[in-house]
C-alpha cells in the first residue's frame, strides 16, 4: 500500500460542495476502508466524500497510428500459373494434331497451335476480329489469327 492507512481525522483531498474546489479535507467518518463524510479544512463544512476526479486522459490520437497497409501477400506468379496450366493441358496435347500457326488462319478455342518461335499451344480465346490468346509454355501471349 503506497497511502497511509487512513482514518477519521486524516487528511484527504476531496472535491468541496461549497468551495467547488478540490481542497485538504479531515476524514469524519469511514465505512471500513471507504472515506463516508468529510469536513472541509478550509470552509469547515461537513459533506460526503468526493473522490477527486482523475482528468480523463485524452483521447488516444486518433487511433494511434494510422493502420500500416500490410503488404499484400505475393500472388503466385501469374507465368508460373500459366506454365502449371499448360503442363496440366499439356498432357492432352496430340502434337500430331496441332495447326501450323498462320496469322491469316481462323482458330478455335481449344484448337491446338504450333508455333514456330513459341512451340505448341492451345487456343484459349478468340478475341475478333483477328485476335487470340494462346497459352504456350512460356505463358499467354496474344497472337493474330485470320
Ligand atoms: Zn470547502
């Protein structure tokens, strides 16, 4: 216990009803450790005790800190999604069956494409009037098509 034990006749600070100040105090009576009635020290009137209010403490700054954006956790590589995807299609793949590629040529989602630079692919989207996206092995790329 860091205060003395008190009792009646100790000096308490209290809030003072008449001098609407806090102000030395006489303990008049306690209710077991609880200080009841006091006597102002300096307008000598006698009323229930008033804990000083501790001032509220200010509001936290708003918040504290702002909230760190939390570094976004690292997509998979969309190319390593690309090479996982085509090895998955690859299995399927009939090389025998694959169409030259040839810009001026109309292709099909799903049509298998041999390509001379980017090797076997597959049709993923046709995109008109004269576009497609085809996943080789190295990834997506956007070729033209008749
Ligand atoms: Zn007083």
């Amino acid at each position: 216990m860091l205060n003395k034990q008190l009792s009646a006749g100790s000096i308490v600070e209290s809030q003072c009803t008449r001098c609407r100040q806090i102000m030395n105090h006489t303990i008049v009576a306690m209710v077991g450790e609880k200080i009841v009635r006091v006597e102002c020290n300096t307008c000598h009137g006698t009323h229930a005790y008033h804990p000083v209010k501790v001032p509220k403490a200010p509001i936290a700054a708003r918040d504290g800190q702002r909230k760190v954006a939390e570094p976004r956790k690292t997509k998979a590589d969309p190319e390593a999604a690309a090479r996982a995807e085509w090895a998955a299609l690859k299995a399927g793949m009939d090389p025998a069956k694959a169409i030259p590629y040839d810009m001026n040529r109309k292709f099909c989602v799903n049509n298998l494409v041999s390509h001379p630079n980017f090797g076997l692919g597959i049709v993923q989207a046709v995109i008109p009037p004269n576009k497609m996206d085809v996943l080789f092995q190295d990834g997506k790329k956007r070729l033209r098509c008749g």
